[in-house]
C-alpha cells in the first residue's frame, strides 16, 4: 500500500472518530462548519445597572401618574 493511501485512510479514520466523540461528548458534528463549543452554548444572565434600572422606574412612575390623570378625569 502507498503512503499517501496510508495517510488518506487515517485522515478518514481520524474524521470519524472525531465525529463519534463529538456526538458522544453531547456536541454537534465539528464538520458543519461551525464552533460549537460548550461555553458558547450556555447564555449568559442579563444584568442591569442601577442607572438602567432607576430610569425604566421613572418612566413607570410617569406611567402611572399619566393613568392616574386621565382615571381621575374620567369620574
């Protein structure tokens, strides 16, 4: 046997082997072409800043101020 079909047939016996632990480690194929990876999976957990988180009470305070305005005017 050639060198070159030695070496062919490992590259195929690698591929398939990477495949098989892949599917076996819970990850999709690596020969779709894109990097799945274990940490890229997980989300992240969105926080907010008290800046974000004390303008949306305003605007909700201004909300209900509004409401409150037209309920009253409605009686």
């Amino acid at each position: 046997m050639e060198v070159s079909k030695i070496v062919a047939e490992l590259d195929k016996e690698i591929a398939r082997l990477k495949e098989a632990r892949a599917l076996l480690a819970g990850i999709s194929s690596p020969n779709r072409g894109s990097n799945n990876k274990k940490s890229a999976t997980k989300s992240r957990k969105r926080t907010m800043t008290a800046e974000g988180r004390r303008r949306i009470a305003e605007a909700m305070k201004k909300r209900w101020a509004e409401r409150r305005k037209q309920q009253s005017g409605k009686k």
